[in-house]
C-alpha cells in the first residue's frame, strides 16, 4: 500500500508523472510537451525563441519561469521573463502578472541573500509600477507585504 503523505496515493501514478509535463499548442495544431522538470533546458534561449516563434500565451511564459526558478535557476528566469516584457503580444493586463512573477523573483533572490538591497530595491521598482497599473493585484498585495516584512526583519531579529 502506497504511503498516504505521498500525493500519487491521492492523485494516481500516472497523473503525478504529468504534473511536471507542460503541454503546449502550436500553430499548426500539434502539441508540444515538454518536462519541466527533468528537460528544462540549461540555457533558456531554446525556449525563449520557441515561445516567442509560436506567440505562446503569458501563462506559458510564466510556467517555464516558474519551473527555472524552481529548479533555483533565477537568472533564467528572471532572463525569460524580461523577454516577455519586451513582447508587443503581450496586453497591460499579461504585463501585470510577468511583472508580478518578476517582482517574486528578485524577492526570492533577496531571500537567499544574494545582493539583497539591490533585489530589494528592484522588486520594490516592479511592486511600485503594478500598483500603479492594478493596484488591487492579490499578487502585488502579497509581494508587497512580503517585501515589507524583509525590510523589516532586521529590526526584529533579537
């Protein structure tokens, strides 16, 4: 009998091994699956061209981002992501959410340590710039709020 704390017992076998599949249309009506977890590619520029090549809609983009910055890949993903933005297929309401994804990012840099204040100060820029598009984004709430309390973590560390 399989544990009851591992998730194939509630989902199956089979669909546990496509939780990390990522299936992607293309234009000429065929599906693309890729693995997001065992073939992310090392270096995103693959993905990138094939994403921008089939005009693949914002939550595509965000779930490769997702899945490098998972796999602790935050330069490729933050390098994703920043492509999107420059994407003319792209409305204000997708550059909310790439921007919101961004805005985690440079916060889970900032978690790590790494170059903290200049993550910070980014993800703060990000927070400041949706808040103005949408400033009632649960996302940006939270970003917000969570950056908040990295700020001040400093001053309630005994």
């Amino acid at each position: 009998m399989e544990d009851a704390t591992d998730i194939s017992f509630y989902l199956g076998k089979q669909a546990v091994e496509s939780i990390g599949n990522l299936d992607i249309p293309l234009s000429n009506g065929q599906i693309v699956s890729i693995n997001l977890v065992n073939e992310l590619p090392d270096d995103p520029n693959e993905l990138i061209s094939f994403l921008e090549t089939e005009n693949c809609p914002k939550k595509y983009w965000i779930a490769v981002g997702q899945a490098y910055a998972q796999s602790n890949k935050l330069d490729d993903a933050v390098k994703l992501i920043t492509k999107a933005l420059t994407l003319k297929q792209f409305n204000e309401k997708d550059k909310v959410s790439l921007n919101s994804f961004l805005s985690w990012v440079y916060l889970k840099y900032a978690s790590k340590g790494i170059n903290k204040q200049e993550n910070l100060t980014n993800a703060s820029d990000l927070i400041n710039k949706i808040n103005s598009m949408d400033n009632a984004n649960v996302s940006n709430i939270l970003a917000r709020e969570m950056r908040l309390t990295m700020l001040c973590k400093p001053l309630i560390d005994y």
